[in-house]
C-alpha cells in the first residue's frame, strides 16, 4: 500500500524549503537522511549500519563515525545534483557534538547549508 504524500496549494509549496536534512542517532549507530519536502521522498540517505561503511569505523555511534557520515551524504548529494539543503532540528537537539560533525563535514564537501 503506498500513502501519497498531502497535496498542498502552490502558495504553500513556493515558500517550503525543497530538501531538508533529518538525523537520528541511535546507542549504536548514526543515520543522517535529506527528504525531498514536496513529494516526501528521501533524496539520499547515509548511515553507520551500512555494510559497506561498518569495516572502516572503529565505533559507530561517536563522533568521528557523524563526521564521516556528514562526509558520505554531502558526496551523495553533490552526484545527484543537490547543491543545498536546510537543516531540521528536533526541539531537543542543539548545534554541537554528533549534529555539528554531520553539518560541518556536509559543509566541507560542496553543500551548501540553508
């Protein structure tokens, strides 16, 4: 069953920022995803579960694990052709640590940060 995101007025959707970067860290891994906003699809996605990442992280639920994750998906996003995305956080989230890894290094491979 597939549930087709809400369709929204075009007056909505001018003022909605198109990709937004969404990260959830977990006691034993860091997930870092950018939804495209208007059609509620995931644009790219990086985790420190994946297969192919886990040999080359010690740990991967600390920082330097984040700050190789905001490294993966900023390369993702620049070969899909995504020069800018906006950051979500949670209320209970704040600029430091793991978010700040994700960002800065999402930052040093070409993206832009709204």
């Amino acid at each position: 069953m597939v549930i087709l995101p809400p369709v929204r007025a075009p007056r909505i959707t001018e003022f909605l920022k198109p990709y937004v970067l969404k990260m959830h860290f977990t006691n034993k891994f860091v997930h870092a995803q950018v939804i495209h906003s208007p059609t509620a699809t995931v644009a790219a996605f990086a985790s420190s579960q994946e297969k192919a990442l886990r040999p080359t992280m010690g740990i991967t639920r600390d920082v330097s694990a984040a700050s190789k994750i905001g490294k993966i998906l900023g390369e993702r996003l620049l070969a899909k052709n995504i020069p800018a995305v906006s950051i979500f956080l949670k209320r209970e989230q704040k600029y430091h640590g793991k978010i700040k890894a994700v960002v800065d290094n999402m930052r040093e491979a070409g993206v832009k940060l709204l």
